[in-house]
C-alpha cells in the first residue's frame, strides 16, 4: 500500500484503535515520544500531571520551556517559574531557563527528531514538522496524560498533500507560501487534517524555512504539517551538532492524499494578512505607500539566522526609518548567538532595531503594544484584535523581508526588487550551537530526583475539576457570539491577564473580557449558562484555559456551527458539552438571554449507536426548539459521563 509519510509516522506509533480496514480515518491512539510544555500552560500541565501517581515522565524526552511570560512584574510569575523548575527536576524533565527562547524554535533546535511523535500544550508545536516529525498541539491536560505514558487520541484524520514546484523568487519568502495556503483555505480549512508538503520545490527550502510553514498551519486550524525529512534536514542538523538523529523520510512515491494542492512557488509575490485574521490576505503591492508606525521581527514563526541575514541585508548599512519603531524579539539565543558569529546583530544594533528578549514578548500582548490605532508589521502568525496588547490597532503579519523594507522606508514595500544576499551561516550557527545548552537543565537521575522538593508559591492554586453532567439543565444563553471566535477573544493574554494562568478563579474574571465586558458579571450572576457560537468556534490558542476558566464559571456547553480541534478536546475534557447545530440557521433564532431546556443528557452521552448521538433542546423563551449533535467521539462521551478528563481517569484507576 501506497503511503504518506503522516500515514508511516502514526502507524509505526500506533496503540490502538485501526480500523477493520486498516484505515486511519476513525478514532485512533497514538504513542507520544516526546512533550513540550510552555510556562503559560504548563503549570496546570504539571498540577495535573502531579495528581496522577507517576514517578517520572515515561516518555523519551520532555521539555518545560519559560517563553511566554518573562516579564516578572511581581512574585507570581516567578512562582509559577520555580514552581516549574522544581517539578522538572522532580520528573525526569528538561527545563529551558526563561531567555533561552521560546519552545518551538529551541525544540526545533535542540530536540526535535524526524519521525518521532510530539505532543506540546500550545498550538503551535506542529513547528517541528519541518524537520519530519509529526507534532501536534492539545491541551495540558492531554500533554500531561502523555507524559504519564497514556496515548494520544486523534478522530477522523485527513491528510492532505500539498504539491510544491518551483523555486521562491528574490524577495518571496516561506511566509508568502503560508500566507498563500491562508488566503486558498482560510482559518478554517485545515481542521481535521494534516497538511503534508512534497514535491520538486522541497528540496529548495531550508528547515527554518519549513518550520515558518508548519508553524502557521495552526492558523489553517489544522491538526499537523509536515515535511519530509530529506538532505537538507540533515543540514540543518549538521549545524545544530546533532546529525545523529537525523533519519531520511518521506511519502511512498504516489501516495493517496485526501485531495492535493498545488503550489508554484516561482509564482508567488510578498503578501501580507491584513488584520485582524491571518486569513484576510493580499499582495503587499497592494498597501505599498501606507504608513507603518511599527515593525516587529521575530516570534516562533520568522525567528532563524535566515531571516536576521535577509533583514541585515536589506537595512545594507541604512537605518530604520524615523516614524518607525522597531524590534526583534528572536525565538533562540542560539541564534542570537550565532547572528552575533555573523556580524548581522552588529548590523541590526546599528541600524536602529531594538533587541527584545528572546522569548513571545509582543506576540502575546508582553511589551512593546503599538500605538492607537497604529500599524504594526510583524513577522509573528496571529493578528487577531487586541492581541497586541492595543485593541485599536491594526496587525499586519509579513515575512522577514517586508518587514526589513518596509522598516528601512517607513511604509509598506514590496521587497521583490531587493537582491537579499543569502549568507553562508551554517558554520556560524555551528559555533554558536557550542553554547546552546547553557541556558537548559538537563533531568537529573532517578534518586537524586526523588528528592527534590517542590516548590509552589502562594500563586499556585488547584485546578478546579467539573461535576459529572446532570440529566437535564435549564440554562440562560449568557453570550451569543459570531463566526471564527478566537481563545484569545474567550481567555485573553497578555501582560496584565497572564500572571493569572496558575490562579484559576482570579483568571476566571477576564473570560470573555475584550469582547463584552459584562461577561463575568452576568455569567456569575446566573450560576450556570449555555453559550451561542457560530463557525470555528475556539479557534486558535490550544489554552485549556479558555474552557476551564467557562467551566469554573458555570458554563454547562457550547452551542455553535463548528468548533476547532483543541478547544473541542479541552471543552470535553474539562466537562463542558460541545453541541453543533444540525441546522446553522437555528442559530439565528436564539437570543443571548433566551432560556433553553436540554433533557436527556445521560442518554446522550451513554448512545454508542451512532457517531453523531442528537438531543432536541426546547427554548423556554420562544415556541422553538433545535436538534443539536453532540460533538463528541466514544471516548470524549466517556468523559463528558464522567465530568471531564481526571474525573475519568481517577475512574478508571478505581476501577469503577
Ligand atoms: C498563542 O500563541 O496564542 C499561545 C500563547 O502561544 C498559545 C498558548 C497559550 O495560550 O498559552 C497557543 O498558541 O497555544
Ligand atoms: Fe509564543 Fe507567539 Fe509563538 Fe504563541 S505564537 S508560542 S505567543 S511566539
């Protein structure tokens, strides 16, 4: 049989769950072999993992990375950083210390391995795709239960090939072919699937410059992407010092993929996604001239040598233009390090860019917000509104080299024209790779391990675990909503909300904050709701806590046209129903406020009859009533029965 290479990865992983013919489009488990965590997720990740009687991760390899929140205004991150620390140390696990760089560009670096499997509590830990891994984001819960030895779940998987021929013209870069992919499949289009890149144009593009593409996969909503892991993995391993990991990869020759998309690469121009969706995207021709007030370089996406030389370049001894303040916030000290090797931070000092630590910082709202109503550039992969810190400005994401030429004149420009010199800096990355470790905390051995002591500061609260389903509930609509809600929109970041990552009570006061700002009033008021989503409902972020902080709140389900994957998962597996219109228009007859009865919840989660299990919720508001699907596989009904994840876990324990 004819096979792709996600398909080779899965079934040399695979623990359970093929189907009678051997296909992978049912619910299946998979070994994970490698996590990733991040500070922002990965306290609860921890506190969860804590609970379940392990003595150390069984996995072969896990990293708990401090990127997201490196500010440190008062005590609290710093408690959720020793907390992190010692709990590493206590486990078998690899700690990044906070400035080593933000995870997915350290582990792509430092860990990442083609052919294995990792699971990473943020959305965009499919970036180690580009070195032919098959990395998928989820909650920390799920990354916790991988970490104590359990499997992976993954339901109704498609992969889709995408054939790339050609070669990028001067001036277009990997950005413009994820851009391209953006504006072909939008937010959406990916959900459920795993994008694999093959094809005559593979061979032209360096690992950085995949890791751009799989990175922002996650903005297609989809599950992984990847590349296959050919000569120039092994360069790029080769400049890490870690060519012994290295392994040739790919796709049988006439592989089946659910549906193929051809990209020429020779044929693609810069392009930017406008705000305030990755997916609003058009030529930068098209803005050239608009006034930029802000250029930002860097994040988990654009964060490689490749890019600090195509922007060193371009600047070629000039300046950052007066009206425009600009940074580079790169996702490795390594290379930063190595970018120092080269001479290129030399030339970035110089030409008035401002270095920022090399963690998420402005991504993530952390430092550096544009003004009102401003126009940032930024190299990063979400544009969503008010991410930035500034709800009134706008966010343009670009590649490297628009953002280098737009800086340089103060407006947009299409750097099609410049002539970037591609400088050889493999062996400066090798030199600076020398030093990559210093900033990482290697596992300590079992006993010695065995006798760390745990540290939790006053900012460490307990996770609050949902009550198992009543049979039937009565439930106000506490927010109606419209199409492609973000986690960002449900559970905002940010330097004033992340510190609260560990605390969920307090966090609980932010839910929904950006877009109604009564939400957490009227939702504690009522005690319990119901909320009304439209299409791709949670896209985004994989933050659990953007269904724990709702569930501590009282919200009992989600009602809308479609969810997307992670926020799915984490609303089942923290005990909150994922319900989808059987007719989208219905959704147009509910009213925030309205008042729904759903009866026969039991039934509903116990029906193994069927895939799609239905219930018919009557509105008590209106002489009206809904079929709903229960958006849920065997085992996510499992769960829900159960009242979320640990609730079913400690069953299964017990034996119940
Ligand atoms: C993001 O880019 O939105 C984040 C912050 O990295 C999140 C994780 C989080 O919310 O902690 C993600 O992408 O999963
Ligand atoms: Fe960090 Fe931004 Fe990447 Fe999320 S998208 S991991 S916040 S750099």
């Amino acid at each position: 049989m004819k096979q792709t290479l996600t398909e080779k990865i899965i079934r040399a992983h695979i623990a359970g769950g093929l189907g009678a013919d051997g296909g992978l489009s049912g619910e299946i488990a998979i070994k994970i072999d490698q996590t990733l965590t991040q500070d922002a997720t990965g306290t609860m990740a921890y506190l969860q993992f804590e609970t379940m009687g392990v003595d150390r991760v069984q996995t072969e390899l896990s990293v708990s990375y401090v990127d997201h929140n490196t500010l440190q205004e008062d005590h609290r991150n710093a408690d959720d950083h020793r907390y992190l620390r010692t709990v590493a140390a206590r486990y078998g696990i690899w700690f990044s210390r906070p400035g080593n760089g933000i995870c997915h560009q350290v582990h792509l670096e430092r860990f990442g391995q083609p052919g294995k499997t990792l699971l990473g509590s943020d959305s965009h830990t499919p970036t180690a795709g580009g070195l032919g891994m098959l990395a998928i984001g989820a909650g920390g819960l799920d990354v916790a239960v991988a970490m104590a030895g359990g499997a992976f779940r993954l339901a109704g998987l498609k992969v889709t090939g995408v054939r790339l021929t050609g070669q990028l013209q001067c001036g277009v870069a990997a950005k413009d072919v994820i851009l391209e992919l953006l504006r072909r499949e939008t937010v959406k289009g990916g959900v459920g699937r795993v994008y694999e890149y093959f094809g005559d144009g593979v061979k032209f593009l360096s690992v950085p410059e995949r890791a751009v593409i799989t990175n922002m996969g996650a903005e297609l909503g989809a599950t992984s992407s990847i590349f296959p892991s050919d000569r120039m993995t092994l360069l790029f391993l080769n400049e890490m010092r870690r060519a012994e990991v290295w392994e040739e990869l790919s796709a049988d020759p006439d592989a089946e993929y659910d549906r193929v998309i051809e990209i020429d690469l020779s044929k693609l121009r810069p392009a930017v996604a406008c705000p305030h969706s990755p997916d609003n995207v058009r030529p930068v021709s098209e803005l050239a001239g608009l006034k930029v007030d802000q250029v930002v370089i860097g994040s988990c996406t654009n964060s490689s040598i490749n890019d600090l030389a195509a922007v060193a370049s371009i600047m070629k001894g000039g300046a950052v233009h007066p009206n425009v303040d600009a940074a580079i916030a790169c996702g490795s000290r390594t290379t930063l390090l190595a970018a120092e090797e080269a001479g290129i931070l030399r030339s970035l000092l110089r030409a008035g860019f401002r270095i920022l630590d090399s963690a998420c910082g402005p991504c993530i709202g952390m430092g550096f917000a544009p003004k009102t109503h401003g126009v940032s550039l930024r190299t990063f992969n979400r544009n969503f509104k008010g991410r930035s810190g500034s709800a009134e400005a706008g966010v343009y994401l670009v590649s490297a080299e628009t953002a280098a030429a737009s800086a340089l004149h103060g407006v947009f420009y299409d750097p099609s024209g410049f002539e970037i010199e591609r400088r050889q800096t493999d062996a400066y990355v090798n030199k600076a790779a020398r030093f990559a470790d210093s900033m990482l905390t290697a596992p300590l051995p079992p006993e010695e391990a065995s006798r760390v002591n745990i540290e939790r500061g006053p900012n460490i609260k307990p996770c609050p675990v949902p009550q198992p389903p009543a049979h039937s509930y009565t439930l106000p609509v506490i927010l109606k909503t419209g199409d492609n809600i973000t986690t960002d929109d449900i559970m905002p970041a940010g330097a004033k909300v992340l510190p609260f990552r560990s605390n969920i009570p307090e966090l609980s006061k932010f839910v929904f904050s950006k877009l109604d700002a009564d939400f957490w009033k009227r939702a504690s008021e009522a005690g319990a709701g119901v909320i009304v989503g439209g299409f791709n409902y949670g896209q985004g972020s994989s933050r659990e806590h953007a269904a724990l902080a709702p569930m501590f709140l009282g919200v009992k389900a989600v009602i809308a046209a479609s969810f997307a994957r992670i926020h799915k998962a984490n609303l089942i597996n923290y005990g909150i129903l994922p319900l989808v219109f059987a007719d989208p228009d219905d959704r147009e007859r509910i009213d925030q406020g309205d008042t729904l009865e759903i009866v026969g919840i039991h039934a509903l989660l116990a029906d193994t009859s069927t895939e799609f299990p239905s219930v018919t919720v009557l509105s008590r508001t209106k002489p009206q009533s809904y079929r709903l699907f229960l958006e849920a596989d065997l085992n996510g009904r499992a769960i829900l029965r159960a009242g979320g994840k640990l609730n079913a876990m400690r069953r299964i324990v017990s034996n119940e």
